[in-house]
C-alpha cells in the first residue's frame, strides 16, 4: 500500500519549480482548452481507467504524489492513509464526522463536495450551461414530461474539481424510483471548456437519477455527467458499472431507499452533479456561482405558504 508519510512520497514536494510553471501555464483558458479536450478523450479515458487501478506501490506513491503537485488535493479528512491504487485514492472514504449533515427537514444538502456552477429558477424549459450560454432540458433529461414537470422550477450545477472528495449522497430522505443511463461524450467539464462546448452537459455521459423525497412526495432529479478520465459512475443499489462500454438497458426501473446524507454512490474521477426541483423549492441563501460547498451543507430549500 501507499503510505502517504512515507519519506519517499514526502520528498516529491521538493520537485523543482518547473511543475508549478506548468500549473501557471494550464490555468491559461486556451491551452487548458487545447491539452484537455482536443486529445483523443475516449481513448485517453480507457487508459486513465486501467492506469489508475494498477496496485503497485511506487505507482500509486508516485500518482498521487504528482496530482497533489498540480491540484490542492487534501487527504488529511480521508478514512485511510494508505492506497493500494491512485482508484482508491480517487474514491477514497472520509473519517467519520468529516461532513456534517444540515438535519432542517425543509433543507435538501447539498450530495458533493463542489463548487457551485449556473444555478437559480428555470425559465421555460432552458437552463444555463455558463453564461450566456444555455441547453435544452430535453437535450440533457431526454424525457418531455420530466421537463415539463421542472418548468417553474430551480436548479443548481455542481462542479466537482479533480482533487475533491468524489463521492455523493443523499440530499434528503429519499426514494429513487428510476435510472436512466445516457452514454455519451468525455469532455472536460472545467470553466473553459463549458465557455466553449456548446451543450457539453447535453453531449457527455450522463446519469438521470428521479427520486421521490418522503417530506413531501416532491421529485427530485439528480443528473451526475461524467467528463475525461471520469467516464465510469458506481450506483450502489445497481450491481454493474455505468461507463461507455455498458451493453445494458437504458431505462432502469428501480426502488432504493436512502436516508439523508446516505452514500448514493461515486465517480471514478471528479465531475459535475446537475439537482433539479420543481416549484415550491429554491436556492439556499449565499448558493451562487463560485460558491465552494461541501457535502451535508444546505443547498436547496422547500418554501413554507405564505
């Protein structure tokens, strides 16, 4: 396994400046653009999958230890120190009471550690993918009657960073009533490629999650979209792995119960979790975009009449 405070592992932190000139250079919009979305994704997705799985200490050591050179990963929450696999390290647990869950009935918290994206009251039957950029909801959900169901509703957009605890969770008490399963692209999902990509939430991989909350028989939609090298999404109350080479069904009736701040399930990476509720609810006061938010904290609320 990997040891985290290994001297090996510690002394990667004294690399020469030549990564951080290259973190500088990434963080220019256009040759983000360039390295992350005009490489061959689906295949580079493949092989990030099998790389990161590969059990082998100076692997994992050596992984992990250049991803924290390039991205503000912190595992000082995590449950285990050790990783058997950059995988595990991508997936990894949290120590218990590292996310306190909001416990208001009338709050849904928020299923992700993220950071908030295009967000507020749906307007007809578009959302925003960034400013001045819309989509279709039919284009991202694929079903008319669930649009319309969500016309005079609210959503929000959760961008989870590379580096962030990728797993979700139930944002109220819940029942999830269906799954549909949309394969698509791998493109990135960062701030430059959604100002570029036309409907990039509409083109990539994507979950429809539909849940009934036990509060008030209300339908809450979770859409997690997978991106490059994220192409793979665990339900726990499925037994196979949705990713772009599942043959299965599309269309997966199903009936798992979840309680507030239950684990739902996972990426394989970091990527985005798009909520939607209809009329009655809305954004949490301080939900805006670039707004950081960790999973449990209040996101959405029910408004009480009058």
């Amino acid at each position: 396994m990997t040891d985290l405070t290994e001297p090996g592992y510690n002394a990667m932190k004294d690399m020469p400046p030549s990564p951080r000139l290259l973190s500088r250079l990434l963080d220019q919009e256009d040759l983000n653009f360039l390295l992350t979305n005009r490489l061959p994704r689906a295949l580079l997705t493949r092989f990030m999958g099998w790389f990161s799985k590969i059990e082998q200490p100076l692997v994992a050591r050596l992984s992990i230890a250049v991803w924290q050179r390039f991205a503000d990963l912190d595992l000082s929450e995590a449950k285990e120190q050790e990783f058997r696999s950059m995988h595990a390290c991508f997936t990894r647990a949290l120590k218990d009471g590292a996310r306190p869950i909001d416990t208001d009935p009338e709050i849904l918290s928020s299923p992700c550690d993220a950071i908030v994206g295009a967000c507020g009251l749906i307007d007809g039957t578009a959302v925003l993918q960034a400013k001045g950029a819309p989509y279709p909801l039919l284009d991202l959900l694929g079903d008319e009657d669930l649009v319309a169901h969500y016309r005079r509703g609210s959503y929000v957009t959760l961008r989870l960073k590379s580096s962030m605890y990728h797993r979700f969770h139930a944002p109220a008490d819940l029942q999830v009533e269906h799954v549909t399963y949309i394969s698509g692209d791998v493109w990135n999902v960062n701030p430059p490629a959604l100002k570029r990509v036309e409907r990039l939430y509409c083109k990539n991989e994507r979950v429809v999650i539909r849940s009934r909350l036990h509060a008030d028989g209300a339908l809450l939609t979770l859409v997690p979209v997978a991106a490059i090298l994220v192409a793979s999404i665990r339900l726990h109350w499925l037994d196979v792995l949705l990713h772009l080479r599942y043959r299965g069904p599309n269309e997966i009736p199903t009936r798992a119960t979840f309680r507030k701040g239950e684990e739902m399930g996972w990426f394989e990476h970091g990527s985005t979790i798009i909520a939607f509720v209809p009329e009655g609810y809305g954004l949490c006061p301080g939900i805006q975009p670039g707004h950081s938010i960790r999973m449990g904290e209040a996101l959405l609320h029910r408004r009480i009449p009058g």
